[in-house]
C-alpha cells in the first residue's frame, strides 16, 4: 500500500464518522446503511492489506529467524569448535586460550617495526610501531629486537633495551648492551624492520616439529642440522645416554632403574637457553672486537716502528754513503800520505846514510883530535919538564 492510498483512505474514514455524527437525527435507514457499507469496504480493504502484509512479514521473519539460528549456530561453532569433526577445528575459547599460552611462553610480539636511523640526542633507539594501536609497551619494559626476513639473509640480532619513553606509536629505548655509536648507526641503517619481542623465545622439542627438513637445513646451523632431524626419533645404541629416553611396552617412561624392560629409545636434543647463549655470544663478541682492537693496535705499532726502522735504515744508508765517500777521500789521502811517506824513508835513508858519514867522520876526527890532544898533552909535558930541570 503506497501512501497516497492511505492518506485517501483516512480522511474517508474521518469523511465518513463526521457524517455519520451530523446526520444521525436525520438520515434514514438508506443513509446509515450506504454510510456503514462505505466503511466495511474500507475496513475490508485495510484488513485485506494488512493480512497480505502480516504473512509476507512472516515468511521473512521465518527466514530471518532461520539465519539467526545459523548465525547462532555458526557463532557457537566458532567459540566453542567442532568436536565431532575429524580435524578437530578449533574454536575461538580454544584459540584464546592457546595464545594466551603462547604468549605466556613467548611474550608478547610486535612485527614490522620501522626503526629511526638516527639516534637521538641521548644516544637512545626509536622504533614506529604500526601494529597493534595501542601497542601496549610500557616505560622500563625490557625489550629484544630481530631483524625480519629469511634466516639465510643472516638477520642481526640487538638486545634493544629498556623503554624510557612512549609516543603514540613509537617507543624510544636505551642500548641495553654497551654499542658504540658507530655500531649502533650501522645496525640502524641496514634497511630491514625489526620484529621486537618482550622475552626471548624458549627453546622446545615441539618448536620446529612442524618444519621439514628442507627448512631445517635453509634456516639452521649446519652443526645443529643431525640433533634436529633426530629430535624425537629412534636414537641409536651408539648416542650418549643423557640422549636418550626409553619407553616401556605401555609406551611409559622407563625409570633409571627400569633399563631391563625398555623395548624403544628416543633420541632427545639439547634444549638451548637462548638468552644465556646469546649473552655468551655477545661475551664472546667482545672478546673478539677487543682482540680485533688489541691487534690492530699492535699493528699500527709495528706500523710505525716498521716506517720508523725504514727510515733509520735510510739513514744509515746515507751515513754509509757519506761514510764511503769518507773512506775513498780517506783512502785517496792514505795514498797520498803513502808516497809521501816514501819520499820521507827515502830522504831519512839519505840522512842516515849521511849521518853514517858524519859520525865516522866524526868519530876519524875525534880519534885524530885525541891524537892532537895527546901530542899536545906530551909536548907541554916535556916542555914542562925541561924548564923545571934547568931552573934559576
């Protein structure tokens, strides 16, 4: 019914009761029976509309009601689940639940962070957190950052630290670890988002049961690769025995004492502490970059002692050809001095030649003077002689 006809038909229903109110002293019977069809017809006329509107309105409330039950149905479904299903589905309880497990094992995570840069004046990190809004971090909250992406990209890992500020969307967090800042740069602009984890992930035996051994070997150490792939297998008599867990015929744990009715052993890896180990990682990483340090320095030390010795040795050279030249102008001398000295021993043995000569000239003149002296000597001694004989 549109609305036209239902304004025409009200103001024919107040049409016809203003009429029947003014003439009811004096119409006749014609009248009032005329006036009582006019309104049977237009009470048949709405009836008739308003039964055809009551079960159209029905059958859609019936559907409707269908698919609320459905919708019930369904919503039950996904709360609760459906156990008589094969797979089991799991229902919404469940699922909260096991992510609350989850999350109590792990902690909570926060994926495809984008982190600033820069650091800021402090020296501080600042990381965008997208998803979740709120993010739900709290000051002081101690927290891990990994590099997202394939493992065989090598992702780095940083103990991010501890939160001192939060923004809408953003967190700021001091360098947990002591990083020097040209570290702290590299690490901030190698291009990746950062998934930050409030703990570390605990290590299980059912972590990675779901990956084959495809992914094993693409994601793990190659080292790692044997005690994975044997996690939870039969273990072999020649395994260690902190190794291996034997089972009864009940397929119950055998006790230490219990060895004799073992019927199966199961290989056991060793659970790691990722903390500890990453701690000791970074310990060890230390030791390196100090030794790196150490030895570089002794390298620039003997760098300079090397150029040091170079140029000693240079020098020395030039002392050498200095000292050579010396020696040639010494020799050139030495040979002069030679000749020289030649010429001396030369003149020296005509000397002592002729000294030869003078002295046995001389010692011819001295026997001769003492000759002479000794004639004298006799002749005055005569002389003498004679005048003291012959006397006054």
């Amino acid at each position: 019914m549109n609305t036209t006809m239902i304004i025409v038909l009200v103001v024919l229903f107040i049409v016809s009761l203003t009429l029947a109110y003014l003439g009811g002293k004096r119409w006749n019977v014609a009248n009032a029976t005329l006036l009582f069809f006019v309104v049977a017809l237009e009470f048949l006329y709405v009836s008739t509309h308003v039964l055809t509107l009551h079960d159209r309105y029905r059958s859609q409330a019936n559907e409707i009601q269908k698919s609320l039950d459905k919708v019930r149905a369904d919503i039950k479904l996904l709360e609760f689940g459906n156990e008589d299903a094969e797979d089991e589905d799991a229902g919404v309880r469940e699922l909260r639940h096991e992510l609350h497990r989850l999350t109590l094992d792990r902690g909570r995570v926060w994926s495809d962070c984008e982190v600033d840069p820069q650091l800021d004046e402090n020296g501080n990190i600042t990381v965008r957190i997208a998803n979740p809004d709120p993010h739900g971090i709290e000051i002081d909250k101690l927290l891990y950052a990994f590099e997202q992406g394939p493992a065989a990209e090598g992702n780095l890992f940083l103990s991010l630290g501890r939160v001192v500020t939060v923004g809408e969307g953003t967190v700021t967090a001091v360098p947990l670890r002591p990083t020097t800042p040209e570290q702290l740069e590299e690490y901030l602009n190698r291009g990746k988002k950062w998934r930050l984890y409030e703990s570390l992930p605990v290590d299980r035996h059912d972590l990675l049961t779901s990956l084959s051994e495809e992914d094993l070997r693409a994601g793990l150490p190659a080292e790692s690769i044997d005690e994975y792939l044997k996690d939870g297998k039969e273990a072999s008599e020649d395994e260690p025995d902190e190794r291996r867990i034997g089972f009864k015929a009940d397929d119950l744990q055998a006790l230490p004492n219990e060895r004799d009715q073992v019927v199966k052993w199961l290989y056991v890896r060793r659970l790691r502490d990722f903390a500890l180990r990453f701690d000791s990682l970074y310990a060890e990483q230390r030791m390196m970059q100090s030794d790196i340090e150490r030895e570089i320095s002794h390298i620039e030390a003997m760098k300079g002692s090397l150029a040091q010795a170079e140029q000693n040795v240079k020098d020395r050279e030039e002392e050498r050809g200095k000292l050579t030249q010396d020696f040639q102008k010494f020799q050139i001398e030495a040979d002069r001095v030679g000749q020289h000295l030649a010429e001396v021993e030369q003149q020296r043995d005509k000397l002592e030649t002729l000294l030869g000569d003078i002295r046995a000239r001389t010692v011819e003149l001295a026997v001769q003077l003492a000759r002479w002296q000794k004639d004298a000597t006799e002749r005055i001694d005569r002389a003498t002689s004679s005048q003291t004989a012959v006397g006054p």
